[in-house]
C-alpha cells in the first residue's frame, strides 16, 4: 500500500540526504594568486602570501613560479603555530623551505598539514631583491560545516517527529 | 557624491530591517492573540485575505522607503550642498526595497507558521545580528547579509565607477538570484502555508 509522504518526512529526507551528501562527496578547489607586479624587499623586512586550508581538505598542492629579478631569497612554507613562533625562535617548523634563490624558481609540492590552519609562504631576502610570482593552490575538501548545519536540522526535526510518533502511539 | 550616498546606506542597514519585521511579526499571529482570526477567516477568501496582507505590506514598504529617501535627499542636500544623482537614488531604492521585503517575507511566513508572535519577530531579528556568524563558521552561503554585501558592492563598483571587477561570476549570479529572489520564494511558501492554517486554534 503506497503511502503520501508528509511535509515533515520530506524535510527530513531532504535535509538528511543533503549532509550525507554533503559529508561524503570531496569538492576540489583552485585558488590562483595571480601576479601583480614586482614586490621589492630588502633585508629585514619579508613579504608574504597567506592562504586558508579548510578543515577536512586533502591532496594540497602547491604551484609557485617565482621570477627573480635581482637579489637573493629565501622561501619558507610554514604554518600558523610556526608563523607565530617565528620571531622568537629560529628553529621552527617548516613544510618546505629553499634558501639562496637567485633565479627563477618553478615549483609544485604537496603536502598534508594536519589540521585546518592557515598557511603562510614567506619570502626573507638576505640582500635587496625583486621579484614577482604566481602561485596556485589546490586541494580537495569537504563541505563539512554546511554539512553537519544540515545534519543536525534533520535531526532535530527527525526527533520531533519521533517523539510526536511515539506519543501518539 | 555616489560614495558618500551609499556609506549613508551601509550604515543604515542594521536598522532598515527591524522596522520591516516590527511591521510584520504579528500580522497574522495577531489575529490568532486577539481571536478575530475565526470570524475573518470563515467570512473572507483567503486568496483575498493574503493578497490584502501582500498589498498592504509592498505599499507600506513603499511609503516607508519613500519617506526614507526624501529625508536623505533632505539631510544631504543640507549637510553637504550636493545633490544625489537619480542613477544612484533608484539603485539604492531597488536594493533596499529588496532587503527590506526579505524580512518581512522572512517574518510573515513565520508569523503564519507559528501563529506566534515572538517567534515571528525574534528569529529574523536574531538572523539580521548574528547572520555574520555564518559567514565566521565559512557557511557564507546561508547568510542573506553577505548576498546583500556581494551584490551591494556589485551595484557601487557599477554606478559609481562604471565598471567593475568581477572576481567569481557564478557567485554574483548566485547571490544576485538569491538576493532578489528569496523574497519571492519566500511569499510563495508562505502563500501555501497560509491557506493551511487552522483557525480553530
């Protein structure tokens, strides 16, 4: 005997459906710096790029193409934690570093930080320098948060209707 | 003067929508708080009685917008001896007018829900203050403040400089369907929900 579905029970298929969905499918997502000019930086001073690494993400990837145009750079990828610590203590952790660039420098590396965290590539020259860089930046991610925002609305609503069920039972 | 116009709107707009949801929150729940629901609900056609709400709530939102604009004519006019362009006063209007029937859309379908209200006031004043808070957990794309923001920027870039730089073009199709449209969906599901409702209540 087939059954009309209610309201209620759509929401809850819907909302259901959608976090599971949501929880399980990976996105991937490409993010580009593009070029904007030449950054000039002297020693003492760094320039820096910043990006965001959501939590749940995989297969981070890293595609930096780095022109000199004169000088010499040191390029270090670090962390959050270790982009704090920095100033203070010489000895900190980095995912990648290159030191003594001098020219052109092509470079694809992945890496797996262990949480979400923002990461920061830091460019420290040792003379006056120049350069100018393209960076791209991949990675897989779920859409967790949405998906636990949906999870939980379907389950609210999921409990209500239990309960209701049960009472009237 | 484009610039100066639209920073007077941005910071209009944490109020703009409370006096939408003051107007509101109890234009059904009301009926329901003073009993007269059963007599006018069993007299009247509902698709009547609904279209009469939608009728005098646009209108109401009208004048109020109006009454809006003339004052920032006024005040502008007087503080900085400038006029504002028509260009921007009818940009501005439209985006306004907009944000404003969100909330009141937002409102009266809670208010034909819930029959109630303090709920029908409470959880969009709540979503106007603390919609951010999705934009902080990365769940920009349940807050109606950052459409509003997108598409905002989106209509300043465009008449105040003529052009505009559009970074994600999906997006500002989303938003822009989302910013103008949600209100409209929201009025549809409400128009349904309406005719549901239980006057024995």
């Amino acid at each position: 005997m087939s059954r009309k579905i209610t309201q209620q029970e759509f929401i809850i298929l819907f909302f259901s459906i959608t976090s599971i969905a949501l929880l399980l499918i990976p996105f991937p997502k490409t993010i580009i710096y593009s070029a904007e000019g030449i950054s000039i930086v002297t020693p003492g001073n760094y320039s820096r790029d910043e990006f965001i690494l959501p939590w749940r993400s995989y297969d981070q990837q890293i595609d930096l193409n780095l022109t000199l145009v004169y000088g010499n750079l040191s390029l270090f990828i670090i962390d959050r934690e270790a982009f704090s610590k920095w100033h203070q203590d010489p000895d900190f952790q980095t995912y990648y570093q290159i030191e003594n660039i001098t020219d052109t420098l092509i470079l694809s590396i992945q890496f797996n930080p262990p949480i979400a965290q923002s990461m920061h590539i830091l460019y420290i020259p040792s003379e006056d320098s120049s350069f100018y860089r393209e960076l791209k930046i991949t990675y897989t991610f779920f859409h967790s948060n949405y998906g636990f925002f949906f999870l939980s609305i379907a389950l609210i609503v999921g409990g209500r209707y239990g309960y209701v069920k049960i009472k009237n039972r | 003067m484009g610039q100066i116009f639209f920073s007077q709107l941005s910071q209009l707009m944490p109020v703009l929508p409370l006096i939408s949801i003051i107007i509101t929150a109890d234009l059904v729940s009301g009926e329901f708080y003073n009993r007269t629901a059963i007599v006018l609900y069993s007299n009247i056609n509902r698709n009547t009685f609904i279209r009469a709400k939608i009728e005098f709530l646009v209108v109401s939102l009208v004048i109020y917008v109006s009454l809006l604009w003339i004052s920032l004519i006024i005040a502008t006019s007087i503080l900085f001896h400038a006029v504002i362009s028509f260009n921007h006063l009818i940009t501005g209007y439209v985006l306004v007018f907009t944000l404003m029937l969100f909330y009141v859309s937002f409102s009266f379908l809670l208010s034909s829900l819930t029959q109630n209200t303090f709920v029908a006031f409470l959880v969009p004043f709540f979503y106007i203050y603390f919609s951010d808070f999705f934009i902080a957990l990365d769940m920009e794309l349940l807050s109606y403040n950052y459409y509003r923001d997108t598409v905002f920027s989106f209509f300043k870039d465009i008449s105040i400089h003529s052009n505009c730089t559009i970074n994600d073009f999906p997006l500002l199709v989303f938003s822009l369907f989302m910013y103008f449209g949600l209100p409209i969906i929201l009025f549809i599901v409400m128009y349904f929900e309406f005719k549901k409702i239980d006057i024995r209540v």
